[in-house]
C-alpha cells in the first residue's frame, strides 16, 4: 500500500522506515521480544511521524469524502445487484 504512495511524494526514506517499524512491530508481537519503556516511546514516536508524513500526502477530508458514495447512493447500487440464480 505504501508503495502506491510514491507517486504521490512518498519518500524513500519514509518508505523504509515505515517497513522497519513494521518490522518491529512482528518481532515484538510474534517472537515476544522485550523492549525497554524508552525504546517503547521512541517507537511510537517514529510511528507518529511516519503517519504524519503519510497525512500529508492524503487528500483533503473534503476531496475524499466528495468520493464516498452516499448511503442512498450505496443502497441504490445494492438493490441494483441481481441475486437471481444465486
């Protein structure tokens, strides 16, 4: 998903670091890795920034919520659906 951000401005430098605390992340999870309060903080520090970095290249609330489909609209959509012969 990252990767499609690119295009957009998504630097390499974010890129890598986000798959390194993503990396992170399953090593503490799934290998029970210990991690000290300090080292607990500058993680979610690093996470915080990666989003941010991340915010800055979605588009406005305004523009994305111009894209979702209305609940009248989705409800037209899905009783348009065909479900004979199911």
């Amino acid at each position: 998903m990252l990767r499609a951000l690119e295009p957009q401005g998504l630097s390499r430098n974010i890129y890598s670091m986000a798959r390194q605390l993503q990396q992170m992340r399953a090593e503490i999870n799934h290998e029970g890795v210990s991690v000290s309060r300090g080292a607990a903080e500058d993680f979610v520090a690093a996470c915080e920034f990666v989003t941010s970095k991340i915010v800055e290249l979605a588009p406005s609330a305004a523009e994305w919520a111009a894209n979702v489909p209305s609940q009248s609209r989705l409800d037209r959509e899905l009783n348009s659906i065909s479900t004979e012969g199911l």
